[in-house]
C-alpha cells in the first residue's frame, strides 16, 4: 500500500516526459524549419510577387521619365539679325523701322544728287565753254539757241534789264541792277542744288540718338524680364540686350553714311556754285561789252552829225 504513491507519481512523471519531449524537438527543429520552409517559398510566392518583381523589370523605363521630369536643357535662340529684329519690343521694333526708312532715304539722296549734280555741271561747262567766245548778249543767246539752265537764266536777266533801261545813260545803275538779278538767280540755284543737304543733317544728326533710344528701351525691358524670371544667367538675359544693341547699330549705320554723304555734297556743291559764279560774271561781262558798243555807237554818230 504504501508503494501505490510512489508508482502513481512515476507514472505522471513518465508521461510527462514523454509529454515534454515533442516539444523539445520542436524547439530543436525550429531553427531548421525556416531553411526547410526557404525552397518552396519562392516557388508558392512567385505568382503573388509578380507585380513587385514587374516593377524592378519596368524599371528600365524609369530612367526615361526621370530624364523627363528633369528641366529642358537651355538652347540658345538663334541671334541673327532677323530673328533679333522680330523678337524685340513693339517700342525697338519702331526705333529699328523707323531708322531703316531714314538709311533709305540717305540713300535715295545720294543716288539723286549725284545724279542732279553731275547733269547741271555738265551743262553749265558746256554752256561756259559755247559763250566763251561771244561778243555779246544776242550772240551768246544764239549759241546756246533754246536750251534750259542756269546760264540761259543769267543772260535773259541781263538782255531784260538792259532793254528796260533803254534811254538811261547811267551804266553803272543798269550793271547794279543786273548784277542785283543774278545775284537772286544764283541765291535760287542754290537753294535748289541744297535741296535735301539738311535732311541728310537731320538724319546724321539724330540717328545715334534715336537708336540709343531703343537701346535703353530694350535693355529696361530686359532687367524687367530678369526680375520676373529671378534669374541672372547670361544665356537668359544675353538675347533681350542683343536685340536692344541691335537699335544702336541700325541708327549708327544710318548715321554715318548720312554724314559722310553730306560732306560729299557740300563739297560739290560748293564746285558747282562756283560754277555758277563764272556764268554769273560771263553774263555781267558781256552785258558790259553791249553796253560800252552802245555807247561807241552813239558817240560815233553824234561825230558824224
């Protein structure tokens, strides 16, 4: 009886030996369970992980739209004159317009004056050269016949005052006269000859300035561009002063032509009115020989009488 305790409590502990021993090799088999479990989970995972393994293989593409969201690459604009000119400000585009039209028109001076010059020299030489050898007013008329100019001019003045003071025997009045007449013509063909020298002023005058004027326009809408852009790289900024630097070149290339061309032509002017004064003292010459004939003439035949 007293040995029933004892096999009782052998009993429980034996079983719960047997009890803990399943656990225990659980606990052995544990660590192992993982590796044992590692192969086929890749396999059993693989459909479920498609979408995370498509996304490192779309991740060629991904270079592409990171290039994208990238900022443009700045290309610079095309600074030719043209390209300048019609990106510019409606202010500039006006100061450039207005600066070419007064290079046409130093131009268009040029090519007329030379023109006008070169035709009414010709003619007063030729003219000076016919009456070099006349011996009178009516002579000299008839060697230059129905022609037009300045010389024809000079001696009709003189044929008319000396008729219109027929019966007046003070020579000096009638020469004063005369010679007061083609003073008036030679002040007229001056004026004339002159026609558009001050233009060609004005415009060698002004022109730098006016094109300065589009220079500082355009460069104020400049610094406004780089305050609202807030930034002062010089790819940026260098287009807009470009096209404002443009006004100053266009208005000096109007100017300096314009200056140099009115230097021309006040030189030649000033040779084709001296030309102009030898025809007024052949006329004045001539109207003095008739003048002393006249006088001759009558002296001879108050003699005879």
């Amino acid at each position: 009886m007293n040995s029933f305790p004892f096999r009782v409590a052998a009993a429980v502990i034996s079983a719960l030996v047997l009890s803990a021993q399943p656990a225990s090799a659980q606990q052995q088999t544990a660590p192992q369970a993982p590796a044992v479990q590692q192969a086929p989970v890749p396999a059993q995972a693989a459909p479920a992980q498609a979408g995370p393994a498509a996304a490192p293989a779309a991740g060629a593409a991904v270079p592409a739209e990171s290039a994208s969201a990238k900022p443009a690459i700045y290309v610079p604009r095309e600074l030719s004159p043209w390209s300048m000119f019609m990106s510019a400000d409606v202010v500039v585009k006006g100061v450039m317009l207005g600066l070419a039209f007064a290079s046409l028109v130093t131009w268009t001076i040029f090519i007329a004056k030379m023109v006008e010059l070169s035709v009414v020299q010709q003619k007063v030489r030729s003219a000076l050269k016919r009456v070099s050898e006349a011996r009178s007013l009516a002579e000299a008329q008839f060697a230059l016949g129905s022609k037009e100019g300045v010389l024809p001019s000079l001696l009709a003045a003189c044929m008319r005052e000396a008729r219109l003071s027929a019966g007046i025997s003070s020579d000096g009045g009638i020469k004063e006269r005369a010679a007061s007449s083609c003073a008036e013509i030679v002040r007229a063909e001056a004026r004339r000859v002159r026609l558009g020298m001050g233009l060609l002023a004005t415009i060698g005058a002004t022109s730098p300035f006016v094109g300065l004027f589009g220079t500082v326009w355009g460069i104020m809408n400049s610094f406004i561009g780089i305050s609202k852009a807030q930034t002062t790289n010089l790819a940026v900024v260098a287009p807009g002063i470009a096209e404002a630097l443009l006004a100053t070149a266009i208005g000096l290339v109007a100017a300096i032509p314009a200056v140099i061309i009115y230097n021309h032509f006040a030189r030649a002017t000033k040779g084709y009115l001296e030309l102009v004064n030898r025809a007024s003292g052949a006329s004045a010459r001539l109207l003095s020989r008739d003048l002393d004939r006249t006088h001759v003439s009558g002296g001879g035949r108050a003699a005879a009488e």
